[in-house]
C-alpha cells in the first residue's frame, strides 16, 4: 500500500472525531493505546515533512542564486503556521526534524512504530545537541535500537539515561558546559495564574538537591511536632524559603544528606563513568570527584557507605527484615536503587516504601519485594482490580509486573547503578 493523499488523511481525521469506548472501559485502553501510537506515528511523519520542506526551499533558493545566508530565512515561520505555533516553536520542530531524520534514525524509527512520542523524543534531541553527530548516533543506537530499552522509563529516567551516555562519551565537554552554566547562576521570577508567581533559581546541583533536602526536612520535622499551622508539606516549604531569605529565619539541626553514588574506579581510579545524585540524576565523573573533594575539604561531615552490587546485572544486594514497616537502612536501599517512583513512566519523587506484594497477603519486608512508589501511585494501587509482583529473572535487575483493573499489564525494570568500564566492557 502506497502512502495516503491528503484527501484520505483528512477524511481519516474525521471519522476519528466519533471515536468512542462505548462504556467498556477495556475498550478504552485500547483505544487510548491506539491513539497514542498514532500520534507517535503523525509525529514522524511531521518530521520527515518538515525536513523535505525545508529541502525543498533551501534547494529552490539555491537554484534562484540566493546567497547561502537566506537559504533558511522564514522557512521556521511557514512551518510554525502550518502547526499553528509560535515563529519559536516552528524552529525547534524544524531543528526537532532535521535531528531525528539525518542523525537520529532509531529514534525517528521508535516514533513511526509508536513506541517514542514527540516530547520524549524532543527530550532525546535536546540533551544530544551538544554532541558530534558521531556521538549523538551512539546514543540513539544505544538507547532506541530496541524498544525494550526505554519500556517504562519516565521522562526523567530518560533524560538522566541520555545524559550519562552525552557524560560518558564527551565528558571533557560535559564539564567545560558546567562550569560556563555555573557562572550563569542567577534568580528570576515570572508571572503564574491567580495573582502568583514563579521564583526560578538557576545553581549548582549540589546545592539545589541540598536546599531542597533542607526544606523537606525541616517541613516534615514541623508536621511531626505538631507546629505546622494545618500547613501542608508544600507550603510549609515555601514559607520557609521566604522566612529564611528575607533573613526572618535561619536554618538548625542536623544536616541532610546528599546521596551521590558513584562506582569505585570513578572515585578512586580516574573513571569516566557519571555518578547518580539521588533527587537529580547522572553527575559526570569529572564533576561528582570534584563534589567529594569540596565536601571533604570543607567543614561538612562526610561519610563513605558501599553499596555492593552484582557486576553482570547491576541489580543491589538485598537486605531482609521481618518487621511490618521498612527499616531505615532497608529503605535507603530502596531509594538508591529506584531513585524515582517504579510505576512505569512516572518520575515523581519516592515518598512511601511498598509491600509489591501485600503484606497482609504474605508479602515479606525485603528488597525484592519492596518497592519506591509516589504518594499517588501507591494509593492507586490499592484500588480494587490492580495486582503487582516482583518477578525473578536471573542476571537481571530488581523488575516488577503490574497489573491494572482492565487486564492490562506493565513492566517495571530498575535503572541501572554506575558500573566501572572495564565490567561494562566485559
């Protein structure tokens, strides 16, 4: 079958206008699936349209004797009013096209299977922008050959994936952008819906993670006490970012942690492979023994705990316990191994440590059977019709199957942990 004409195309597009489940909510699914496949589909085929158009001017312009310079003036215009976008938009969905269609083809082949859509590949492009076409085709052969690579990965998750390749493959460039980006800092405000604001702070990761810690710590620490004024976790730390930057207030207690892993040879033997600073993500290795010689250096208490895991698979040393909530050490191994929530796609930061399978079903407190979930997800779970187990694959990582009311399952695979180059390479 050849390729639609317009007339098909449009013709499609109004019948898909009446599309409906007809109150069978398994029929739903699919028809969402569907749909989403074909959005991923329509994406790549913008893209591949956008960058014959811009061929074709640039070519008619070429043959007219246009200097070089005008061969690209107002083609990001015509493409934005085609989208109905802004002139600004129109030029990343032409810089969108030309990546995905000349450096990109796993990932433009991802989007016209639907296993990509255009936000998570647009995530793609921006964070390889700045690498050679050489190193931007490693990462999108490294990360999209296969679909099962990015399955369930969050948009966060992919962003840290592809940003440890951009570290590990350009590190020296990597850290040459971080320092230009930290002389860049600085504090901006705009404008939010119902008389609000937005306060902006660009800086350093380790700071951000720690001012972040801080406020969560001290927030908590006044809803455990009683002294939260019926303030939620949210405002509670807003209101202490206002009271201590106005000098109204100051910072006490104990301090928070900041979790940096890193492999050993990127400590201590010059190793390129990027850390993982839980709350942010991959940290290049130049720039996380830079961190650890400042907090060293400084008067900053500094701990050094190992973690141990298994060299082929990544996957962490479990802990056991038979107690009913998870113990403090047991759910620091949690959180270092699933770094976000595990519910496939979903990044949002890990606030309860979950039974996979119930504990009053049986389900034991131990690393396998424990997993990293957001306040929403693991409410969601407990909902009647959804089921989840830990599944056991030997040499692989910590994997969850999850199931949904409808009959539908989604897998869940942990990230991997820093691994030295000489394991990888074996």
């Amino acid at each position: 079958m050849g390729a639609p004409d317009l007339e098909e195309l449009r013709a499609f597009t109004a019948r898909l206008r009446c599309g409906e489940a007809g109150g069978d909510a398994g029929l739903g699914i699919e028809w969402l699936d569907a749909i989403e496949t074909l959005k991923s589909v329509e994406c790549a085929a913008q893209a591949v349209i956008t960058d014959d158009v811009a061929t074709c001017i640039r070519a008619e312009r070429k043959a007219d004797g246009v200097p070089r310079a005008e061969w690209d003036r107002g083609i990001a215009s015509q493409i934005a009013l085609a989208r109905r976008e802004s002139p600004n938009r129109g030029g990343r969905h032409l810089g969108f096209a030309r990546a995905v269609v000349h450096e990109m083809p796993h990932t433009l082949a991802m989007l016209r299977s639907g296993w990509l859509n255009e936000w998570r590949a647009t995530l793609l492009v921006r964070e390889t922008a700045c690498l050679s076409a050489e190193d931007r085709g490693i990462v999108d052969r490294r990360l999209c050959s296969d679909p099962d690579i990015l399955d369930g990965v969050g948009d966060q998750g992919l962003v840290a994936r592809a940003k440890a390749l951009a570290a590990e493959l350009d590190a020296a460039s990597v850290v040459r952008r971080h320092r230009k980006a930290v002389s860049e800092r600085r504090v901006t405000t705009r404008p939010a819906p119902d008389s609000m604001a937005y306060l902006s702070v660009l800086m350093p990761v380790e700071q951000a993670v720690c001012l972040q810690a801080t406020l969560g710590r001290d927030a908590d620490s006044l809803i455990a006490t009683g002294n939260s004024g019926g303030r939620t976790r949210n405002q509670l730390m807003v209101d202490l970012l206002f009271a201590r930057g106005t000098g109204q207030a100051v910072a006490c207690g104990v301090p928070v942690a900041v979790n940096l892993v890193l492999s050993d040879e990127t400590l201590l033997a010059g190793g390129h492979e990027p850390a993982q600073l839980q709350g942010y993500g991959p940290v290049p290795a130049g720039i996380a023994r830079q961190l650890v010689a400042d907090a060293v250096s400084a008067d900053t208490e500094v701990s050094l705990q190992r973690v141990y895991a298994c060299p082929q698979s990544g996957a962490l040393t479990a802990m056991e316990s038979q107690s009913r909530t998870f113990p403090k050490g047991l759910a620091k191994l949690i959180d270092l191994r699933d770094r976000t929530c595990r519910t496939p796609w979903c990044d949002a930061p890990i606030r309860h440590h979950d039974h996979i399978r119930p504990h009053d079903k049986s389900g034991p407190t131990n690393a396998r059977n424990g997993s990293g979930l957001c306040e929403a997800c693991n409410y969601a779970k407990e909902a009647p019709g959804w089921v989840a187990r830990p599944v056991t694959r030997p040499g692989s990582r910590h994997l969850i199957d999850l199931g949904t009311p409808t009959g539908h399952h989604y897998r869940s695979t942990a990230p991997p942990l820093p691994t030295p180059a000489h394991l990888r390479a074996s």
